[in-house]
C-alpha cells in the first residue's frame, strides 16, 4: 500500500533537515541534480592519526524514500584500500548502515562518527578486500604502506565536487564502474552483503552520546503517521 501522502512530506522534511544539517556542519556537498537532491556527493578527509590522514575522498549518498527508517546508501567514488569498503564498487560493510540503522542516525552521524570510527577499527576478519585484509594480518607495516600508495595514487589531491565527471579528480583513477556502484549501493542497505558480515562498530561509536536528541522529535511525528 502507497504511503500516505502527509508521511511522504515529512519524509522529506527529515531528508532535508539532514542534508542542511550536513552542509552546516562544514561538509563540502555538492547536488549534480536539483530534481534529485537526495543524490549526492560529500567530500569526506580521512581522519588524523590513522594512516587514512591526508586522503580525500568523494563518498557518493542516496537518500531512500523512506529514510530515516532506511538507511542511506553510501559508497566512495576513488578507490580506498581497507578490508572494509569494496575497492571496486566503493560500498563499505558496516553494520550500522547496513543492518542495525535507527531513525536516530543522521547524515552528521555517518560523516562525523561512523566512517571515520571504520577508517580507525578495521575488521580483517569478514571482509570486503580480502587482499587488503591479508596483509593487514600478515604486516601491519605493509598495509599501512598500502594505504599511502593508494592515497597518493587515488585521493591525494583535493577537488571540487562540482566538477564534471570528466573532470574527477586528478589522483583518482576513472573507473568504468557507474553500474556496478549503483547496483551496489541499491542493495547495500536492504540486504547484508553475501562478501560479508557488516562489521560492528565498537560500541562507543554508537552509544546514545553520539546521537543528536534533536531528531527526537522528528522520529516521534513520523512513527505516528
């Protein structure tokens, strides 16, 4: 049965005051397409003291009908080297967008917290890359080293996510894989990957604390629908 009409609105009320939320909180977002603004992309910097710092990456979004009791679909657009996130596709295996989302999360969530917690915790064990999780195991030193290549080679040079797609960043290797990402992220979040299992992240990383109470109330008037 159709959604009703008032439960489709403050859908896209929620989906809007994330995405502001998101472009306030100093992420670069860019929308290629006003008539489908819940695609888009965020510039996202890999966080200090893991050896992901001084990457840049274009990390693709959609934003489900039903969100926020869907989880969005998130997956990179220059290759990353972790055991986590598939180095062809981009999608990332992880829990907490995959399987265990709340209405509770928001976009701030994914970008300040989830993503960056993954980059720091890798889980070598169920992964994605079993390359990248091989010799994670078998040297931690030469997978650190693998990092650094790949962000020299793919995410080592900052970029406007306005720019054409001809014109993607310099460092980033073109990859004939627009299918293949939107397959993968069409079916990220409703099913868990037949690759792996999501990984959890520890559980400080989605303790109420990192909640914003602020969608308190906006969970409230969309569960009453």
């Amino acid at each position: 049965m159709a959604a009703p009409k008032s439960s489709k609105v403050d859908s896209c009320r929620r989906r809007d005051a994330d995405l502001v939320k998101l472009m306030m909180s100093n992420y670069e977002v860019c929308i290629p397409d006003e008539s489908n603004r819940y695609n888009f992309f965020v510039k996202f910097h890999g966080p200090s003291e893991t050896p992901y710092v001084g990457g840049v990456w274009k990390v693709h979004v959609t934003l489900p009908v039903d969100y926020p009791f869907k989880s969005p679909s998130i997956g990179f657009s220059n290759r990353m080297y972790h055991p986590n996130v598939d180095e062809i596709s981009g999608s990332v295996c992880l829990d907490v967008i995959n399987q265990t989302w709340s209405p509770m999360f928001d976009l701030v969530n994914i970008f300040d917290v989830f993503l960056p917690q993954l980059l720091r915790y890798p889980n070598p064990s169920d992964p994605l890359n079993g390359q990248a999780a091989a010799v994670m195991m078998r040297d931690v030193d030469a997978y650190t080293i693998k990092i650094k290549e790949y962000i020299r080679r793919y995410a080592s040079h900052d970029f406007s996510l306005d720019a054409d797609e001809d014109s993607e960043p310099p460092a980033v290797e073109r990859r004939a894989r627009s299918a293949t990402i939107s397959s993968a992220m069409s079916t990220s979040s409703s099913a868990s990957s037949t690759d792996c299992d999501d990984y959890k992240l520890p559980p400080s990383a989605v303790s109420p604390s990192t909640v914003d109470d602020g969608n308190e109330s906006d969970v409230s008037e969309l569960s009453d629908l």
